[in-house]
C-alpha cells in the first residue's frame, strides 16, 4: 500500500472511529415535516450511523454526477488527440531532427 493510504486513511479512521463513540444515542430520522408526534416515515438510529450513511451518499450521488457529466468521446477527435497526446506541432514533420551541436 501506499504511503499516501496511510497518511490520509489512518486518521480518517480515527476520527470515524471518535465520531462513532461520541454519539451513540439514538435519533429519530423522520421525513414528514408536518407530525412531529406519529410521523409517517420514521427510523430510530444511531446518529453515527445517520452521518455515515448520508455521507455514503453524497459520495455515491457525487461519483454519479461525474461519471453522467462525462462527454463521450467523438469519431473525429480520433487522429487529432494522437497528435496533440505525444507534443507533435502541426507545422513540423515527425522525421525532422533537431541539429546536434
């Protein structure tokens, strides 16, 4: 594994883990704003819990923004990104070389 999975990984856990422990209660996720008292849709979790999952979320929503706002690529950018992909300029031949000195 890299070093970088460590630096970010490690704490990333740890603060998982210090958030879990620091809120243990449970709450009550409830989506009808209007009956406080018998709410049509209630589920009683833990708030961690609650956090973690509406992050997963966001990751999985945001993951699919990107991937949906991907353009496809066009038949005709086939031969002109080869040559921008290996620094060729247009005006120069691909034989011509540079004098030595």
């Amino acid at each position: 594994m890299r070093l970088s999975t460590y630096v970010i990984g490690v704490p990333a856990v740890v603060v998982a883990v210090v958030v879990a422990v620091a809120n243990r209660r449970n709450v009550i996720f409830s989506l009808d704003p209007f009956s406080q008292t018998s709410p049509a849709f209630a589920v009683r979790l833990p708030l961690f819990l609650l956090v973690f999952l509406i992050l997963g979320l966001g990751v999985l929503l945001g993951g699919l923004a990107s991937l949906l706002s991907r353009k496809p690529p066009s038949p005709d950018d086939g031969v002109a990104n080869q040559k921008s992909k290996f620094g060729l300029l247009p005006g120069r031949s691909s034989g011509s070389k540079t004098p030595s000195r």
